[in-house]
C-alpha cells in the first residue's frame, strides 16, 4: 500500500516512519485483501514480521485464517539492527523508517510484545537460531515451510 502512492500509503508511511504501528484493523483489511487476491495462484502465504502484538495474533486467526506456524528468529538486537541497516543501505528505494532512532524503538516495541506472541503460538512455534549465517538460516526456514506444505497436502489428499 505505501509503495502504491495514494493517499492511504503516505498515512501508513508517516506511521511506519515514527516507529509506531499501523493500527490492527488497518493490518488486517490489508493482510485479508492480499491473501483474497492471490488465494487461488498460492500454495500458502508467509507473513513476515506480523503479529507485533497478541492481539493481532488472535483477531488474524479468527477473521482471515488460522496460523500452521510461526518463525521466531532469535539473535541479540545488535544483529537485529545491523541487519536491518544492511538491508536498508541495499534497498533500490529506502524507507523512512530504516533509521537507527526508528528501528531501535521498533525493537523496543518487539522486545515488549514477543513473550505474549511467543505464547500465543506456543504449538506452532519454531524457534531459529539467527546469528549463524543468513544462508543457513534460510535453509532452515524452507525446509521448515516445505514440512508444513507436505502436511497440509497429506491432509488434503486424505480428506478426498
């Protein structure tokens, strides 16, 4: 939506640019219309950096579509924010919320609300040791999404 230009995305960006959050109706009206559009061209959908509070959580199970799991990606805020700053200085097109003021108090805010999350998909979670090399990393999240698609196609078959 920010990318698109109108007036709606300018309001999200001023609010992503602030650090703060874009309010969950707001999410949710955005994430659903997203998923509605792609949901026949779409073996699933992975939703990066969302919930960011519990509540998110709860009210995007019951109005979009239930969780099969959730990447917990645990390393110290140092690399959180390094990382971040490394990917903002190779974006074609910067963001103006990837700042260090911005992005510390984005992780001031994920610091606070991780616990709650965490246990809202205590079952479903998987937690990723992050401070080992991003292509490691990334090979353990795909074969962490590929058993989770395996499932849900064993699952299918089977209700045929």
């Amino acid at each position: 939506m920010v990318a698109s230009g109108s007036d709606k995305g300018r309001k999200l960006q001023a609010i992503m640019a602030s650090g703060g959050l874009v309010s969950n109706e707001e999410v949710l009206s955005l994430l659903n219309d997203a998923i509605v559009r792609a949901k026949g061209n779409s073996k699933g959908f992975l939703i990066d950096g969302y919930p960011r509070e519990k509540n998110q959580g709860v009210e995007f199970e019951i109005r979009v579509a239930p969780a099969d799991l959730a990447l917990y990606f645990d390393c110290s805020e140092e690399t959180m924010l390094q990382r971040i700053l490394a990917r903002a200085a190779a974006a074609a097109v910067q963001r103006a919320d990837d700042n260090e003021k911005t992005i510390r108090q984005r992780l001031k805010t994920f610091k606070q609300n991780t616990n709650d999350i965490l246990e809202l998909y205590n079952e479903k979670t998987l937690t990723i040791n992050a401070e080992r090399d991003v292509d490691d990393i990334f090979l353990e999240v795909s074969q962490a999404i590929d058993c989770v698609l395996k499932k849900k196609a064993k699952q299918a078959s089977a209700q045929c």
